[in-house]
C-alpha cells in the first residue's frame, strides 16, 4: 500500500498537467483500455485465468464502473484543484472506508485506528481549506475538490467490497476482469466523445502521462490494492493514502511548482502521524497475533 500510495500520487502531480488537455472520459477511457489488455496479456501468459473465474461476470462490470467513476471525476477536478489539494480530499477515503467496511463486512474499527483516521481527517480537511478557519466556517470548498470527493466515496466503497465479491481468483485475474468491465461500460458512455476527440492535436505531455497512468497508476495500483485488501482490513488499506499529499508535494517541487503556504504543511504532517501511527498499530497487531 505505500506502493500504491505513491504510485497515485504520480497521477495527481502529473496529471494535473494536462487535466485541460483532454477530456476526463476520454483519458479514463483510453488508460482502463490500455491497462485492460496488459493486464490481460500477463495473466494469459502465467495461465492464471480459469474457466470458473468468468462467472458472475457482474462483479466486474460493478468494481469497475467504481474505479471509473473515481478516476474521471478525479481529473475533472484537476481542472480546478491543485494537486495537493486533490490528494488531500484523497486522504478521506480511509475515513469513509471504515464507514463501509462496517456496513458490508461488519469490520470494527478499534479505538487507536479511529484516532488515527480522525487525526489524518483533520490534516486532509487543513490542507483543503488551506488552513484558513474563515474558509472551514463558511464550507468554502472549491469546485474540483466537491466533485472529486464523490470520486472519493466510489474509491473507499470498492476496497471493503473486493473481499466480499471475490469468489477466489488471483488478484491479477479480478483486477484484469475489472479493467476489462470498466473498459466496456466506459466505451459505451464516451463513444461520441472518443469518437470525435483530436487525438493529433494533443501535445506530447498527454501521452506520456497516459502511458504512466495507465501502466503505472492503473493496472500496478489495481493490482496492489486487490492483493491488500484480502489481507488486511478495508480502513488500514486505504490509511496507507495518508502518504499521498506528502510525495505530492514532493512531486510538485521536483516539477517546479513550488511549495505551499507554510501554514498548509500542518496539514500534511497531520496525516503523515496518522500513516505512523497505523503503521505502529499494524506491527503492534502482527505482536500480538504471534
């Protein structure tokens, strides 16, 4: 999962470059298309895929109709939002996944993991107001953070329902079948828009960030965020998010777009504890459990 935090923390610091490129459909088309068949391709070639895996083909379409949802209305509000702004509405998807994995999976989430999760609430919501209490008094949330929170819930429901839907298959050939569900019920929606799209026209920066994240921040989180979630609860997955906004900011330094307002680093070393202190909890757990 730190894997995975930082893998997503490419496609906010990246893609907030070319947001106003190319369409969010279209974008999200083209990188669960791509990521579908390679995917794919490597399970064919281990020889993962069984017959009995493709039954109830329902469950793919579903997982990836959420993943969709996430990821165009996260470059939506790309459009608007900064980065560090977008990775820090990111961090509230451990809060809103506890809240699921209650409702489906009847996962109880201790005292100190709820500390945790509120202390990095409370970062994330700093960094989105910008640490300005006027702002938190007067709900002053921006336009690209309120649409990409929808995104958020869509993220946080998926990882508490990947034990539950999962019927046994390897985490490679349940991601595959979502990528290649998502892909299907993408192309039906954005066929007019893929259709009249001008692909020759778009500068090279999209490509390149297609390509990253429809390898890297694609089929390689999908597949790491599956394999997680079978083995550790849907609230701690997604707390490993708390690392985002941090490689964000690193992210955003290294491509030139400075630093934040000081005052906006509180936030963030707000959620940086809460990673620490899951973390601490997690190897206290391993403890006891031997």
């Amino acid at each position: 999962m730190l894997a995975f935090s930082i893998l997503v923390a490419g496609s906010f610091a990246f893609g907030g470059r070319v947001a106003n490129d190319i369409a969010p459909v279209v974008l999200t088309t083209l990188r669960f298309t791509i990521g579908a068949i390679f995917l794919s391709s490597i399970v064919i070639i281990q020889g993962s895929f069984k017959r009995e895996h493709a039954k109830a083909a329902w469950r793919y379409f579903l997982m990836g109709f959420l993943m969709a949802l996430y990821f165009v209305l996260m470059f939506e509000g790309l459009k608007t939002a900064s980065p560090v702004s977008m990775a820090a509405v990111f961090t509230l998807t451990p809060f809103i996944a506890a809240g699921f994995g209650w409702i489906l999976l009847r996962q109880v989430t201790n005292h100190r993991i709820a500390g945790a999760l509120l202390i990095g609430a409370i970062g994330a919501l700093w960094v989105i107001f910008q640490g300005d209490l006027a702002r938190v008094l007067a709900l002053d949330i921006g336009r690209g953070e309120a649409i990409f929170f929808i995104g958020v819930a869509a993220h946080a429901l998926y990882a508490p329902l990947v034990p539950r839907l999962n019927r046994g298959e390897p985490p490679a050939v349940f991601t595959a079948g979502m990528l290649i569900g998502g892909s299907v019920l993408l192309w039906i929606y954005a066929w007019p828009e893929m259709c009249h799209a001008d692909y020759a026209a778009m500068p090279a920066a999209v490509w390149w960030v297609l390509a990253y994240v429809s390898l890297a921040a694609t089929s390689t989180t999908f597949f790491l965020l599956q394999y997680a979630s079978l083995r550790i609860p849907a609230a701690k997955v997604m707390a490993y998010t708390y690392f985002t906004p941090s490689v964000v900011l690193m992210w955003e330094m290294v491509l030139g777009a400075g630093t934040p307002k000081s005052i906006v680093l509180i936030g963030v070393l707000l959620c940086v504890c809460a990673l620490i202190a899951l973390l601490m909890q997690g190897r206290e757990g391993q403890s006891g459990g031997k």
